[in-house]
C-alpha cells in the first residue's frame, strides 16, 4: 500500500484553511516542526502563537480566543493534549462549547521508540467522555485533510488523533468526508469488523485473507468516535451478527467499548476487540511494536474466526 | 455621554454609570449586603472572598469598564473576566445592579434551574464571560480574549481578577510567563490577595511571598494598593491604561470578609454560608 503522512496533510490542509479564513488562529506547544503547525505558522506568523511547553496555558488561551469569535487550532502530540490539560479542556472548552479543534499528532504505540511517556493510549477515552466533543480518528491522510477542512466549518469543540509515521492510504484523491457517519469500507456478511485510524488498513487486509478462508468480512471504518453512526454499528450487528472491534487504544473507553454499549443494547451479538488491553508498552520501533502488542491484521483474523465460531455455536444470536 | 453614543474604537470609553467615589463606596455597601442575603438564602457558598472583591468590583462594573447590560455579548466590551470562580456572588450581584437581570433573580443563587449558578458559567448568566471554579484557569483564558482583541484591532480591554490562593496553581505563571513574553498590553489582572485561603493563611498553606517582586520579575508592570481605597484602586486601573509593551497587574491588599466584623480575616466564612442569625447582623453592620 502506499504511505503517507496523516500530519503533513494536517499541516498543508490548515495553511490553506488560513488563507480562506481568517479568523483561524493556531496553537502550539513547542512542537510545532512536530504537528506540522509550522506550514501555517511560516504563512501567518501573526495568528501562529507558540506557548512553549504549558498546554494547560494553551488550551485556556484557546478558549479565550474561541469566545470572542476565533476558530482555535492547538496542536501538540495526543499524550499531552490530552492528559496534561484535562481539566483545562473540562472547564474551558467542554462546558462552554466553544468552538476549538485539538488536533493532536503521534497518537498511539506507533510513537515508537520515545517509549510510553510519548504513546498516547488513553486520549480517546478522555476525550469520548466530554460531552459535547466531537472525537475523529481518521484512517489515513487523505481522511485527515478531509476531516480537518470539515470541522474547521463546524462549530464546536473537537479532537482529532493523528499518527507520527507515515501511514498506508485505504483512500483515494476525491473522498468525501462526512462528519459522524461511518464508512462501509468493504461489504460482507459473515463478521464486521469495525476499525479506525491505523487499524482500518489492518482490518481490510485481515480482510482479504479471511475471504480466502471462505469468511466473508464486512469492514467499517468508524473515524467518528463521537457522535457514533449507531445505525451503522447496529445495521452490521443485524446483518453479520459478529463484530470485531479494532483500535490502537487502551481497552477501555476506547472504540471498543463504545460500539459495545450500543450493540449490547440494540442488537447484541458476539463481540471481539483487538487493542492495548489494560497495559502500557515499551519503546520499540513502530512496527516491532504493533507486532509485539497484536494490533495487526494476523490478529484481527483470530479475532473474526472466534465471534464467527461463538455465532454458530449461540444459534439465538444469529439473526 | 455614555459609552453606547461613541464610535467605535475610541480611546474615550466610559462607563454606563461613571459613579464618584462617593457612590463607589455606597454602591460596594449595596454589593456586599446582596452578597450576604444571596448566601445566606441559598445555604451555602462562599461568603468570605466575595467580600474581600467587592470594592474592585464596584470600581470596575460602577466606573471602568464600557458595557451593554442590554447587549451582553456587544463586541466591543470591555471583559472582566472572573478567574476565581467562587467569587461569584459579587459578580452576580454587579451584574444585577447594573442591569443585566433582575436584582430579585439573586434570590434564586445556587438552585435548580437558577441562572446563577455556584460557580460562574458563562452559559448562563449573562454578562458572564467564562465558567470558572477550577482554580487557576482564568488568566490563561483573559489571555485568548485580549488575544482575539490585538488581532481584530479592537479597543476593549481585559480585566482578570485573580485570589492569591489560585496563585499556587502553575497553570496562572505558564500565563504569565507568556502575557509578557507576547507583550499583552491590553490586559489588566488584579489580584484580590486577602491572604487566605480555604483552610487558613496563605503565608501557612504555600507561602506565595514575596509576590509582587514574582509578577515584576516574570516581565509584568506591578503596582501595589489597597484594594479596599476607591482612589488607589482607580488610579491603578488608568496606570495599566498607559502601560505599553507589557502587561500589567495590581496587587491589591484586602481582608476576607471585608465589610463584616466577624467574617474579616475568618477562614470559617470562606466557603460557608451564614445562619439567617448571623446574616442579620451582617446586614446591620452594612447598613
């Protein structure tokens, strides 16, 4: 497949979006040449405001700026914008609805080598549980520019995770981002399994190798964390009647368990989840690493081949 | 002439009501006996740094700040920002009185369904311009304002209030490390430092002295008062006026429970509500 980088196109995208608007102001926290704010930074240096290394400061800066008419970006890599500035982001943003976008990069294990201080595995869970939070995780850089370009002209607050390598496209020049609606990727009838960021990739290849084995796999791809496409989730539940979650997240709170509340109660049916479980990982190259922790395609198939099992052997499950 | 006949962006700005100081001081009397009555009605609260604010309140809601009570979010207001959100009462009480809703709504403080809620939420009530009650959040957010100001070219001006308390918070010097260092010149911040905070003395809990020299040393205009003198706390304000290329803040010096014999300098009444017994004789004191 080929690759490409989630937060380059997040970079490049909001350049162009401060050319069209000028109400954008962007933050950072000193990791600007990171997150890639350093396009837009070099093009409008007097709506570029670097807090050094304060994230705290910068969410309340945003807010400030978010309540008198501005469309925020901050930026810093997921483990800081989100743990580092939780109750900044509570008070300030969530509970005055105000119209700031986090976009973070280096989300997840694939940080690789910095080790487990840098990966950012509880961000989504923090984030799904602001109310009034829009939550992305798109899955892979045409995704990302596209859902970056959406919520510039949606108002409110919003996260969205990107990665730090470069990561495999699953899109093409052209796609058309729709805000809080899933994306049936592939069709199938046998198993779903329901994927976002890195792991839609694995999910389609896991995929195709299961079809070789005569399971036939539909595959979504659910960028939207928050609000959920519940009619997706639960249309798959009713049509396949076995879901696969996969995610590079902790166990809990994460994709997992929000497409779990909703089929347990609409339309229950067996369920796996691939993702960190309940552990934090080590420093490794990325690959080494999505290996060692099981979020992989090989992974995913073991998964599918388990509720596929559960859903012949529970004959009240099959719809 | 009041601010509403001016054109825009003129440095000329007045207050709606422009009081002497004479009336500033009858007007802080005013403030402080609905504070005690909005407490004491609701049951809780927190009496003490409410009372130690009043008189920097009355100078800005009753002689500094250019509003609309009619138009809260009128784009050219000046904000005052409340960052120690537990102060709210005064703040509701300087909004009632200058009109923003009615003085009888201060009854309703603190219950279900109420606009004033315990601590301020600016989704609420208007003429409040951020939620606070997490301590140590409200420079950072008087920031973004003055911030957003600079970038449209617009006159107003920024007022935080700040407890010296909330000063332990790390997050209030990560502001103003980066207030001086982008040269945020529109904003004011004053620090209510009664010396106390919720379980005794600051100079006990975590010692903030010396704290003027911090403010200066992180790059800021300083100036000292007592925040209970109508002149000193005015001419302070129109000091930070003139101030360009830096922020400025004023450190004011005032007693908690200011205004009531035995709430002043009484770590007991700084999140306690009085007994309609004692509220009474507040009152009495305040008349």
């Amino acid at each position: 497949m080929v690759e490409a980088s989630t937060r380059e196109a997040y970079g490049r995208v909001l350049m162009e979006l401060g050319k069209q608007n000028k109400d954008i102001v962007v933050l950072d926290a000193d990791l600007s040449p990171s997150t890639m704010t350093c396009f837009f930074a070099q093009e409008f240096p007097d709506r570029f405001f670097d807090c050094g290394l304060a994230e705290q400061n910068m969410i309340g800066i945003a807010a400030g700026l978010a309540a008198s008419g501005k469309v925020v970006f901050a930026s810093s890599f997921a483990v800081f914008a989100s743990c580092r500035c939780f109750d900044q982001l509570r008070i300030c943003i969530a509970q005055q609805r105000l119209n700031v976008k986090i976009v973070a990069t280096h989300g997840g294990i694939t940080v690789g080598e910095d080790g487990i201080s840098h990966q950012g595995i509880e961000d989504l869970a923090l984030y799904c549980a602001l109310p009034g939070f829009t939550v992305i995780v798109p899955a892979d850089a045409i995704e990302a520019a596209e859902a970056v370009k959406t919520v510039a002209s949606t108002y409110g607050p919003c996260y969205i995770r990107l990665s730090r390598p470069k990561t495999p496209l699953v899109y093409q020049e052209g796609y058309q981002f729709t805000l809080g609606k899933a994306v049936v990727m592939r069709q199938g009838r046998d198993a779903t399994i329901m994927a976002n960021g890195i792991m839609v990739a694995e999910a389609l290849r896991g995929a195709d190798a299961l079809a070789r084995e005569g399971i036939d796999c539909r595959v979504i791809n659910v960028h939207t964390m928050k609000p959920l496409d519940k009619e997706a989730i639960v249309q798959a539940a009713r049509d396949t009647g076995a879901v696969v979650v996969a995610e590079e997240h902790l166990a809990h709170g994460g994709l997992g368990s929000r497409v779990a509340q909703v089929i347990a109660k609409e339309r229950p049916v067996p369920m796996e989840f691939v993702n960190l479980g309940d552990r934090y990982a080590r420093s490794g190259k990325a690959e080494e690493l999505l290996q060692r922790y099981g979020l992989t395609a090989h992974e995913i198939q073991n998964a599918v081949r388990l509720v596929v099992d559960r859903k012949k052997r529970f004959t009240s499950f099959v719809p | 002439m009041d601010c509403r006949s001016m054109p825009l962006a003129n440095p000329g700005r007045v207050n709606p009501f422009d009081l002497s100081v004479k009336e500033l001081k009858e007007m802080a009397k005013r403030l402080r006996r609905h504070v005690v009555t909005m407490i004491a009605t609701a049951g809780s609260g927190h009496p003490g740094g409410s009372l130690s604010a009043a008189d920097i309140i009355a100078a800005l809601y009753f002689k500094t700040l250019c509003y609309r009570p009619e138009d809260p979010k009128w784009p050219e207001r000046d904000r005052f920002i409340l960052s120690k959100g537990h102060a709210a009462p005064v703040l509701y009480a300087a909004l009632a009185e200058a009109g923003y809703f009615p003085v009888s709504e201060l009854a309703t403080l603190r219950k279900l369904d109420s606009r004033l809620q315990g601590h301020t939420d600016s989704q609420l009530t208007p003429g409040v311009e951020m939620s606070a009650g997490s301590l140590g959040m409200g420079l950072s957010f008087a920031i973004g304002v003055a911030l957003a100001g600079k970038l449209d070219a617009k006159s107003y001006r920024t007022y935080v209030l700040l407890s010296d308390g909330e000063c332990q918070e790390g997050q209030t010097w990560e502001a103003a490390l980066f207030a001086a260092h982008f040269r945020v010149d529109n904003l004011t911040a004053i620090v209510d430092f009664n010396g106390m905070q919720l379980s005794g003395w600051t100079r006990d809990i975590m010692n903030l002295e010396p704290f003027a020299p911090k403010w200066q040393a992180f790059g800021w205009h300083t100036i000292e008062i007592d925040g209970h003198d109508f002149d000193q706390i005015l001419s302070a304000f129109q000091e930070a006026q003139r101030v360009k290329g830096k922020p400025t803040v004023i450190v004011c010096h005032t007693i908690k429970g200011k205004g009531v014999s035995f709430m002043e300098n009484n770590v007991a009444f700084h999140g306690k509500a009085p007994t309609w017994e004692q509220a009474k004789k507040a009152l009495e004191e305040l008349e």
